[in-house]
C-alpha cells in the first residue's frame, strides 16, 4: 500500500473512531428510564425516568447544574451545607469582632420569643421560676437576653463548632453521594456507605453542645455520655465501610445501631431535665429538641413511605419526590438543634461558674 493510500486509511480510521466516541459518549450521557437500569441502582420503582448511569465522571460531576431526578436531592442539602457553613463563618467573626447579625437574629427569633412566652406564663401561674433567687433560679428579663453579661468568654464554643462540622459533612457527604452514586456499582457501594457514615457523624456530633452545655459543672457525666455516643458512632461507621456486614441480612441491625444513637439521646435529655428542671431556658430547648425528634420522624416517613411518588408514579420523577422532602425535613431538624444549642449556650453563659 501507497504511503499516500496508508494515510488516508488511518484519516478514515480516526474520523470513525471519533464519530463513534461521539455515539458512544451520547448514548452514555442518556438519561435512563427505570427499566433500563442495572440491577444495582434500583431502589425506587415509583420514579420511573430520568436517570443518569454510568455516566463519564467528567460529565456526572457536571451533572450537578442539569436537571435529573437526583439535581434537587442534591441541591437541597448544598443549600442546607451553605447555611451551616455561613452560621460557622458568622460565629467565627462574631467571636473575634463581638456581637453581631447571626446571634441577634436567632435571640430574637428562637430564644427570646418563647422565653418570654415562658417567663409571662409562669409569672401568670405564680410559678417559683420567676420569683425564686440563689444560684440558678433568679431569672431577669435582661439577663436571659443579654449575651453580654460577664463570664460570657469563660464558656468554650468549641461543642458549637463540632455540631457545625458534624452537620456540614454529613450534608456535604450527602450531596456529593447523590451527585456522583451513579457513576459505577463501585461507586455507588462507597458513596451509599459515606452518605450513612455522613448522619452517624452528624448524630454524634449533635450530642456534643448539649451534653457540654447541659453537664458543664458535672464533667464525669459529661465524659461518660460523649464517650458512649463516639464509641457507638465509631462502631456504626466500622460496620457500614465493612463490606461482610453490609449484606441485606444485617439490614436489622444496621437500623438498630441508627435507632439505638438516636434513641440514646434520650437518657441525657432526661438527667439534664431532672437537673435543671426549674431553668426555662432548659425547658424551651427541650421543646426545640423534642421539635427536631418530630421532624426527623416525619422525614424518616416520607424517606421509608415513598410518599408522594406511590400515589402518582413517575409524576413527581424531577421534583417533589420523597427523598427530597426527607432532605428538606433534615435540614430543618438541624436548623431546629441549633436553636436548642444556642439556648443552651445562652443560659450557659449567664452562668459560667459552678457551685
Ligand atoms: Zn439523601
């Protein structure tokens, strides 16, 4: 064959190989209705279309500005990653400047609200609350609002910033699970486990400012609970990244490890309740916790119930579909915590010494 003749060969050759590339690359970059998955990323047979599989990882990276059934699963724990980061960012500032914008607006709006719903109450009642002095029960209205009184620097904010780091990444494990699962079955086993190790992280590091805040002058039970709950958490991590008991048939107890570090937090509310039971701030932070307890539930039944998506299939593929709502509910039930933290911190603040 002719010098000439091998060149145009090999032209013809590449031009082929391209417009293939090209089919292949649009083919790959389809999205997929639910019966044309593979067996490993089906998971919800009420959404019926719009899926990405097995896309370049390029092109599910970018997949983050497109519209698929995952783009709102996404985005809605990005957003609720944005404002966790900006509530750090604002009390990084403030702590270095003073008071500022973030603490005014969550004391007007999430303590002193019901704090002074509570304080009118009681004062109505006749309760021992408003009337009662010594150590903890002299209670004013400018002392449960004032931020500024002394000993406020005394108080660390660190259990703060470990329920904002600990929300953080378990919202950004989540979106960027969801963002690039459906890049390979590899993938979508390492990225499942991350999004589970992502909440057991947020679970453990939700205990930490209430815990600190609440036991501050009783250390040793401050110790034993924060243990407990980062060895439960640690053991919950090792079993989801441990493939043999990632199985189905430890699917039970899988749920169970979720549940009993949920649920565990139940025993500290109720000490710190018995504690300082007669402290209204305590009272209205129990109500928020109680609040985030019903928000996490009704998320939960959404994210088990596949509702709205099973009374109208393939209705809601692109929005609307339970798993959004579940993200949306997770979100506000950390919103929720921590207006229950910065009550804490408040009334932990006004009083910083212990008897
Ligand atoms: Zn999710």
């Amino acid at each position: 064959m002719s010098r000439k003749s091998v060149n145009k060969r090999e032209k013809i050759d590449r031009v082929t190989i391209t417009t293939t590339t090209m089919r292949v690359k649009k083919v790959e970059k389809r999205l997929l209705k639910y019966d044309e998955l593979p067996d490993y990323m089906k998971d919800n047979d009420f959404i019926l279309d719009y899926y990405r599989c097995e896309w370049p990882l390029k092109d599910t990276f970018l997949s983050v500005f497109c519209w698929h059934n995952e783009t709102l699963n996404i985005w809605t724990h990005l957003g609720g990653f944005l404002i966790f980061a900006a509530m750090a960012v604002a009390t990084l500032m403030e702590s270095s400047k003073g008071d500022g914008a973030i603490s005014n607006f969550l004391r007007t709006s999430f303590i002193a609200t019901p704090l002074m719903t509570m304080l009118t109450m009681n004062r109505n009642n006749g309760s021992r609350n408003t009337t009662q002095g010594g150590h903890h029960g002299n209670f004013s209205e400018s002392s449960l609002l004032d931020t500024s009184a002394e000993g406020t620097e005394l108080v660390p904010l660190w259990p703060w910033f470990v329920f904002l780091a600990g929300a953080m990444c378990c919202l950004v494990f989540s979106s960027v699970s969801h963002l690039l699962a459906c890049h390979s079955k590899r993938l979508t086993r390492f990225f499942w486990s991350l999004d589970y190790a992502g909440i057991s992280v947020m679970i453990v590091c939700s205990f930490y400012a209430p815990v600190y805040y609440c036991f501050y002058c009783q250390p040793l039970f401050s110790l034993f609970y924060l243990t407990s709950i980062t060895i439960l958490g640690i053991l919950a991590i090792i079993t989801l990244f441990t493939p043999s008991l990632a199985q189905p048939q430890f699917r039970a107890f899988r749920a169970c490890l979720f549940l009993g570090m949920g649920f565990s937090g139940l025993i500290p509310s109720v000490h710190a309740t018995a504690l300082h039971w007669d402290h209204p701030q305590l009272l209205v932070a129990l109500g928020y916790e109680v609040l985030m307890g019903i928000l996490y539930a009704t998320g939960a039944w959404f994210y088990v119930s596949r509702v709205p998506e099973r009374w109208k299939p393939g209705f809601f593929d692109l929005a609307g579909h339970s798993h959004q709502i579940f993200h949306v509910f997770v979100v506000g039930a950390a919103l929720t915590h921590s207006a229950a933290i910065m009550i804490l911190l408040h009334w932990r603040q006004g009083t910083p010494t212990c008897l």
